[in-house]
C-alpha cells in the first residue's frame, strides 16, 4: 500500500485537506481525508472552544484554534450592546477582545474601512453570513481575510476575523470559520445567560438579606451576608428574625440545599413560611414541625437546614431547636467562644419532623453565634474539626456585636470561604422599659 505524503511542513492536516482551492483534483481519496478532517476539526473545537463560561477566554480561545489550524492571524470583535447589535456598526460599536497569531498580518487595513456600512465586519453583520475580503499590510503586501458574524439564537455578539498572508481561503475553509463562529456564539449566548441569571439569583438573595425583621431593642444584632468568591452558583443562605410577645425575638438561620436561582426562590418561600408559622408564637421545636409539613407537601420545594433560637430577654433564656443545621456558639464575655449542644432533627421539607427544645442560660455579658456551613467548613476537612477550630477561638473582650461580627469573619476567613456565608450576632441589652415575660411553656 502506497503510503500518503506528510503535510507541507507548518501546515495542519485540515489546511492540507482543504487546499483544493480550485477543484482541479476530484481524488475521492483525498476528498474522504477532507471530510475526515473537518470532522475531527468540529469535534476537537468543541472541546476546546468554551472551556469556561468567561467571555474573553472562550474568545481567546477561538482565535488560537483558528491560528492552529486555518490561518496567520485571528481576531474576536464583540459588539458593545450585549448581544443584538446595531445595523451597519460603527467601528466603535466593536471591541477587540481577543487575538492570536501573527502580529504584523493583524496590523492589516481594508480599503473601506473609512465608511462604516462598507467595512467587511458591518456587511458580515449586517447579512449575517461570511464576507471574504483584500486588505493590505503598511509594506504593501496583500491579505486576504474572512469576516464571519458570530450569531446565535437570533442574536449578535461580534465578528470572527481570519486573515492568511500569501493566499486566499477556500469555500470549504471560509464553512468551517463560520462553523467555529458560529459555534463560539452559542457559547457566548451560553455564558450570558448564566450570568444574567446569576445576578437575579444574587439580586433576589440580596434583597431578602438588606432587610431581616428588626428584633426588640432589648436585643443588640448584627449581621453579615457574603456570597461566595469562586464560580459557583449563588446558594441559598439566609436569616430572619421576628419579634413575639413579650419583648422577645425569634432568630433565625436557614440553608437551602442547591445553588442557583431555584435555591434562592426556595428560600424566599421558607422565609414567608417560617415568618406565618413564628406568628403563632409556638416554641421553636412546635415551629419547625409545622414548617416541615408545610414545606413537605411541596414536592418541587427543596430541602433546607433550619436553626431557631427564641431569645427571651426579660428571664435571660435563650431557646433553640435544629432542622439538620449546625449548632450555635456562644461567646463568653472574655472572648472564649463555646458550641451550644442542640439535638439535631431532619432537615426541612422530609415531613419526617421529631425536633427536640433545649434551653440554656443567655446574659448580656455573651453573644450568641449563628451562622451557616460557608464559615467554617473547608474541602476535604471533617465537620467536628471544623466546629472545633470556632470553639478554640478567643476573641476581644468587650467588643460590640459589630466588632464581634467583624473578628470571627477575619479568623475563620469568612471573605475566602469556598461557599455562601450568612452569619448572625446577638447579644441581650439592659432596657429599664422591658416588657413583662410571658407564662412559662410546658
């Protein structure tokens, strides 16, 4: 068997494959290799092109696939708009966001480039197909470019650019610019949407965090609320609190299982839930049950950890009952933190129920600490080493809420964590007006 010769040197298999510009060879050999080759070409780009969901990386790499197989320089254009893109373009409507290649051939110049509506970008846009053109180096050496728009679902984010020194590009190489084109596109319009739905995850969590219910005044609060700094989906953290008779205040902290947009529309139903169930003025153990059947007859609702804490001011008593949520601390007033032992029941939204009340003594001279799993766990520790390093802390004596607040964020690198952080501080406060306390519950 007659074996086949080696690719001119510094060209790809795919530019050999397609170098029939002008048909005069009908070899089915070759043609068979030059399907082959612009099959392996679509499958290698798209594990290549979008490998994140950043803009300016997928557009990076868009170009440096383009250098490696096609041409001697590539460029990415975006349109500034965000997507629909104006007719006829001024070359100020277009950013250059990526390049690879050659730097002396992306130095070239087309002759219309002076009027917006006849550069090869507006008329690739405006037609939304390819347009081949001649451009031409500051030396006077001839270019010859391909311009594709990158269009996908009825949208318009930019202009491919291919440009090749020497020679022209082929019907069967301008098809697979525009199939790369097209391609990033989809994976501009993907990244998009992630975004936009990040931000109204993160918007609706912010908005239901900026406001949580304001305790009694005989109860100093602070809280904080960090999203997470990696790359992950919003999640679904969150606090409340609500006052009840008898000058006391329910506070609350919740985690909804998942990230994402549902988490946080998840999380504002259990807020609206919880905030109808406290009204009743049940203990916190009676509030969780009927939270969890509630939530339980909800088969879409996901499920949610959920700690309360009823501070009761007036006897210095602070109650709590957990839904599958990490125990509360409580600092002393010499800065010696401790974990309040909280038997911990299913998590909400099981309908299983079986939570249990637990009491303890709460003064002005502490502060008690809830918070989510974002605090303190990190990737491959175990939880129990977790809880142990906030119990080992010690902290400033006599330092406000505020300043509390502040301080376990600094030791536990709450800016850093891996996960979504809301976190809760408070602390009884001397009030000459208190208001009588209730009866005593059974």
């Amino acid at each position: 068997m007659q074996e086949s010769a080696p690719p001119a040197a510094g060209r790809s298999a795919l530019e050999v494959a397609l170098s029939n510009r002008d048909g005069a060879e009908t070899d089915p050999d070759a043609e068979h290799a030059g399907v082959l080759a612009r099959l392996h070409t679509a499958e290698e780009a798209a594990e290549r092109i979008g490998t994140t969901l950043d803009e300016q990386t997928t557009c990076a790499e868009l170009a440096r696939f383009l250098c490696r197989h096609l041409c001697d320089a590539a460029a990415v254009d975006l349109l500034t708009d965000q997507g629909t893109g104006a007719r006829s373009p001024s070359p100020g409507a277009l950013t250059r966001v990526a390049t690879a290649g050659l730097v002396k051939v992306l130095e070239a110049r087309f002759p219309d480039e002076g009027r917006a509506e006849d550069a090869p970008s507006a008329r690739a846009l405006d037609g939304e197909h390819p347009v081949t053109a001649a451009a031409v180096l500051p030396g006077g050496r001839a270019v010859q470019a391909v311009v594709a728009p990158l269009l996908a679902y009825g949208h318009r984010y930019g202009v491919l650019l291919a440009l090749r020194a020497g020679g022209g590009f082929s019907a069967q190489e301008t098809a697979t610019v525009h199939h790369l084109a097209r391609l990033t596109a989809t994976r501009l319009a993907h990244a998009r949407r992630h975004a936009a739905v990040q931000r109204t995850a993160m918007d609706l969590q912010r908005a239901l965090l900026a406001e949580p219910g304001r305790p009694h005044p005989n109860l100093e609060l602070a809280t904080r609320y960090l999203p997470s700094g990696s790359s992950a989906l919003v999640g679904g953290d969150w606090f409340e609190t609500v006052r009840l008779h008898y000058g006391r205040t329910l506070l609350v902290m919740g985690d909804v299982m998942g990230h994402g947009l549902d988490a946080a529309v998840d999380m504002n139903a259990y807020r609206s839930h919880l905030r109808y169930v406290a009204s009743t003025d049940l203990p916190p153990h009676r509030v969780l049950r009927q939270l969890d059947a509630a939530v339980a007859e909800e088969e879409s609702r996901r499920p949610a950890t959920c700690l309360l804490a009823r501070v009761d001011p007036a006897r210095g008593i602070a109650a709590f009952a957990s839904a599958g949520h990490l125990p509360p601390a409580v600092i002393g007033p010499e800065g010696a933190a401790g974990l309040v032992d909280v038997p911990v029941g299913p998590p909400l939204g099981t309908g299983v129920g079986g939570y249990e009340l637990v009491t303890r003594a709460l003064t002005p001279a502490e502060t008690l600490l809830m918070f989510t799993d974002g605090l303190i766990e990190r990737r491959g520790e175990d939880i129990d080493a977790s809880l142990s390093r906030l119990a080992r802390m010690r902290l400033p004596a006599g330092a406000g809420v505020e300043q509390m607040l502040d301080e376990v964020l600094l030791r536990l690198d709450g800016l850093h964590a891996e996960d979504d952080v809301a976190v809760l501080a408070a602390r009884i406060r001397h009030h000459p007006g208190a208001e009588a306390a209730g009866p005593v519950e059974s």
